[in-house]
C-alpha cells in the first residue's frame, strides 16, 4: 500500500491496550541513505522536554483512518543520535535542480511504499497552473540525492525517469 506523507501526518495514534488516542503523527523521520521511514515525530521538543518518537518497527497498523500501536510505552523520547535523521518536512518547498541547472520542481510531499517502509519518490510541483493542466509529476527515488538546504541536485538523466502524474485537466479532458 501507498501513501503521501500528507495522507500520515495527521493521523491519530491509538494504543490498543487501553482502547484510546495518545497523539498524533507530527512527522516523518527517514535514513537518507537507504530511504528508509525509521520513525514518526508525534511531540515536538521543547527547552524542558525531549521530542517524543515512535519507531516504525512498533507500528502495528497504518489504516486510513489511525496508526495503532500495542502499548504506550513504545512512544519514546527521541535519542541526540536520532537528530541526524532526515524528516518530510525538512524536504517540502526544495527546489530539485538537474547539474545542467535545469528547474525540475519543488518538493510537495513523499511517497512512501508502507510495506516495506521505503519512501519510493517525491512529489513535485511546477506551480498552480501547470498541476492544474498537467498533473503533478513524481521523481523516483533510486538515484542518489544530493540534499542541500535550499535545493536537492540530480543528474540531468533523472529528467527521463520523472513520472507524470496521473491528474490534470489535460487527462480530465482527455486532451493528450
């Protein structure tokens, strides 16, 4: 099964052992080099407190609706060497630029296989008028990255492995 992390974020965390929502899913965390979703965000750190986690391995179920999980105690205070992770937020609004410096789109959102727990492409935007023509498109993840702060760079072949999306009024109207 797939989804879009905006599909995740958001959703309640309900702990079967008591029969009841905890919190909710803040963020997603993901290893950059495999691409891997290693955690949910589901408090947010403050000067007295240490964000709270939830590991993917204790998720037991990610339905439409809510995320279950056996027991409370598998929301953990999120370790100093987990900070190294990547989360979906930091990667919405970059720019994906080819090394010919060719605009390829900004980072949406991610795509994420919930199986095998693999983020399988990012979803990118050329602006209103052009998703609303064409549908946005989504770059596969089976290239290398490279992630900068304000910009993600990839070969100038990656142009031809970009899919297009499957909404837009051109499909609509059946005008392709």
């Amino acid at each position: 099964m797939m989804k879009r992390g905006c599909e995740i974020i958001g959703l309640p965390i309900i702990c079967l052992d008591q029969g009841c929502k905890t919190c909710e899913i803040k963020d997603i965390f993901y290893c950059n080099r495999n691409f891997k979703v290693t955690a949910f965000l589901v408090q947010e750190g403050g000067y007295f407190h240490k964000p709270k986690v939830i590991e993917f391995e204790h998720i037991k179920k990610i339905g439409e609706n809510a995320v279950t999980i056996e027991t409370y105690e598998r929301i953990i205070n999120m370790q100093d060497e987990t900070n190294k992770l990547y989360s979906r937020e930091n990667l919405l609004g970059l720019e994906v630029v080819t090394l010919d410096g060719r605009n390829m789109g900004i980072v949406e959102d991610i795509l994420i296989e919930i199986g095998n727990r693999r983020i399988l492409g990012l979803i990118l935007t050329a602006g209103l008028f052009d998703d609303l023509i064409e549908g946005r498109s989504i770059l596969p993840i089976h290239h290398e990255l490279d992630i900068h702060k304000n910009t993600i760079r990839v070969n100038s072949s990656i142009s031809t492995s970009i899919l297009q999306g499957d909404g837009g009024l051109k499909k609509l109207l059946s005008l392709e």
